[in-house]
C-alpha cells in the first residue's frame, strides 16, 4: 500500500480537486490511503474567527466567508441532484458554529475542538467527490485511529494503540482507496487534538509506517524540495535526492516544506518520501530516502519572526551546568523549541520563534534567578553544507547579532 498526501492548495478550489482526483486515479488499481488538509487558508481562517471570538469581538463576517467559500467549491463540484453533500457540510457548519460556543477549561482544547473543521470539511467533499467519479473510496475518521495523549496543539501519538487501530481499520489487500484527515488525533477521552501546524504530513507519516507502506507522497505547489525559497533567493536548485539525515536536519532548521516530525517514523522503516508538484504529476520531484551524498548543494533556510533572549547572571558566577538546567528545565516545560544557543562566561542567549504567552510565562520564571534581555523582529539564516565564499557573500550588508558556524552549517541571527 502507499500513502498519498494532499496539502491546502492541492485541494483549494473546484479544479484543484478535479486535479487532485486525477492523480489519485493515475496510480493504478492498487489500494492507496490518501489524506487531505484543509482547503486553501481554511485554518488561517478558522484561527482568525477563533481569534475575534476570544477577543469577545464579531466573528460572524468571517465565518460566513468560511463557509461561502466551501459551498462555491461543492457548487462547482456537483450535479445538481446531489443534494446530500450540501445537507453533510451544513451539518458540519452547525457543529463548528456549537463548537465554538461551547466553554472549555483552556484556550488550547478550544483550539483543537475549533481548527479540526478544517480538515473534516475537506475529507467530507473530497470523499463525495471521489465517491460521484466513481472512485471507490471508504472515509475514515483521523480520530478513531491516530490516538494520541492529551497535550492540546502537539498531540504526542501513542505509537502501539494507534498501530493496533489502523490496522484493524485498514485492509492492505483492500480494493477501495480510504481516505482521511491529516493533523487531527483524539485522546482516550474522545477530545479532539491537533498534532501541531502544518502536521498533516506527519499523519501520512504515521499511517505509513503502521502500514508498513511502500511509500509515501506529499504532493505541493512545488517541483521537489528547493535548496532555498524562491522568495528569498533567486538562484534556487530541486535536489533530485536527499538523505533522511540532510531532510530532518533541514526541517529542524526551518525548511518548510516538510513538517519537522515527518522525517524519523519513515526513516525507522526504510519507507521513502517523494515530494512531487500537483501541477506537473509526471515529473520526477525529490526522492528523500537510504542515500549517501558525497556532495551536496548548500541549503539556504531564512526564518523570520525570531526573538534574541539572553540569561545573564547577577553574581558573576558563571553559567554553568545547573543553571543551564534551570533553563532548559523551563523550556521543556512550556514546549518552547531552541533555533540556535550560545553561552558564554556570564550569559547565556537563545533564538526562538517570537515571543508568545508561553514566552513570557517562561521569562517570568527565570527573573528572580537572571537578568534577561531580549530584542524580536529578528530573521535567522541557515546554510547548510555552506560554502564560505556563499556565506561572506550572504553576511554582507547585514547586522548580525549571533553566529555560529560548525564543520557543515553555518548560522547568523541578524537584524531586520
């Protein structure tokens, strides 16, 4: 069995689906197992009525929008006979406008309950769409099979019940193709999770390696995976193929076409990952797999909306182990990921995505024991397999206010 992937703006209008349905038929009579994220910028817009609703302002504008803009996409779907898609997906409009009226004991539950409606009302269309072409295709609900513990917005899997559940779901022998959500899980308790932003290919991920898949396709507006974005650098190259080592480390550092957990769980199995481009299916895109490189052409990945902290001591005794795992205690307390660290006699600074509830929790913590300052609006530059000539041309011009640089990667914190 392989396992097939399908992003946002695979799956963002009527002729995308279309498009999306014509890959999918291509592959053969074999079974696939396809998962599907939320049309378009459906989250983003689920996140921004979540927004006004916890903020006590109107939402109602925004959610109209939402839900206009999936009826136009089924308008242009279906026969006009078909009337029972469009009962399902009012259905679905009543359940979300009640999830979003309900009271939650924290804003992370109320999270996951609200931002899953993005990836049901996906499934839901695609599978009636599928099901009307004739595709033979079983829906299957995320949350009956991928279970995970309770920590809302990075649901963690439970690795052995969650293979117990797909594959007493799955028929690898199956005719029919299933199709599900990416991004969602549930807890033992029924609650909905999220397993964190941009986490439906590490769905695919997880199914593939229950199922042993033969291997998994994420299909994106992209030829393969780039050494840069184009947006930031114009002299960008696809690699053909990368390593799991050079494609987990590129995710770590930022790369953002692959979520960053996607990588271990294939890896584990020798499952390999093909990233093709939905506008040009025959092409070959980028293999990630079993594979040595000898050279490999420098990875640039730019992160913007990056904070500079640094803990300073107030004795001047040096920061040490048992400071440090003060800090890191913290941390790993409030889920915050380190981009980039560097210590020195008397402080010790970090780089982290800008500053939000959590942040600020933290350093309240860590104020009786240091002295903190911090600046935000700041971008990190990664260059993996750098060259220098590459880096001094890149460092020109610019401010930096950290760098670092190892036997293969090279880093700098600059001001923007």
């Amino acid at each position: 069995m392989k396992v097939h992937k399908f992003g946002g703006a695979s799956v963002c209008d009527a002729n995308a689906v279309r498009n999306m349905r014509d890959i999918i038929q291509s592959q053969g009579k074999s079974s696939l197992l396809v998962v599907i994220s939320a049309m378009g910028k459906s989250t983003n817009a689920l996140e921004r009525i979540l927004a006004l609703k916890n903020a006590d302002q109107d939402y109602k504008h925004v959610l109209t929008n939402f839900k206009k803009y999936h009826t136009s996409i089924c308008e242009r779907l279906f026969n006009s006979s078909e009337r029972l898609i469009f009962q399902k997906l009012e259905q679905l409009f009543v359940d979300l406008d009640q999830s979003l009226n309900k009271q939650y004991d924290n804003t992370d539950k109320m999270y996951d309950q609200v931002i899953s409606f993005g990836e049901l009302i996906s499934t839901t269309i695609v599978h009636a769409f599928l099901h009307q072409s004739g595709t033979a295709c079983e829906h299957l609900d995320a949350r009956d099979i991928i279970i995970t513990d309770s920590t809302f917005r990075e649901g963690k899997v439970r690795w052995n019940a969650t293979e117990k559940a797909v594959n007493s779901r799955i028929d690898r022998d199956s005719s029919c193709h299933y199709l599900t959500q990416g991004f969602i899980g549930a807890d033992q308790y029924g609650n909905t999770l999220t397993l964190g932003r941009e986490g439906s290919d590490f769905t695919a991920a997880i199914f593939a390696s229950c199922l042993d898949a033969e291997s998994v396709t994420i299909w994106k507006d992209v030829p393969g995976i780039l050494n840069a974005d184009p947006d930031h650098w114009k002299q960008t190259v696809k690699y053909d193929n990368l390593s799991y080592g050079e494609a987990a480390e590129m995710t770590y550092y930022g790369a953002s076409v692959i979520h960053p957990k996607t990588i271990r769980p294939l890896a584990v199995k020798k499952i390999p990952l093909l990233v093709k481009s939905f506008k040009d299916p025959s092409a070959e895109g980028t293999r990630i797999g079993d594979i040595r490189h000898d050279t490999l052409k420098p990875a640039l990945i730019f992160k913007k909306n990056q904070c500079l902290i640094s803990f300073q001591v107030r004795d001047f005794s040096f920061i040490n182990e048992s400071k440090l795992s003060i800090i890191f205690h913290l941390f790993e307390e409030f889920n915050i990921h380190v981009n980039m660290m560097q210590s020195s006699a008397i402080s010790f600074s970090v780089c982290v995505d800008s500053p939000d509830k959590k942040m600020k929790s933290l350093i309240n913590g860590l104020r009786s024991e240091f002295d903190i300052f911090y600046n935000d609006h700041l971008e990190l530059i990664t260059v993996k397999n750098y060259e220098n000539e590459l880096v001094s041309n890149i460092r020109k011009g610019k401010i930096v206010l950290l760098e670092q640089r190892t036997r293969k990667n090279y880093q700098m914190l600059i001001t923007t």
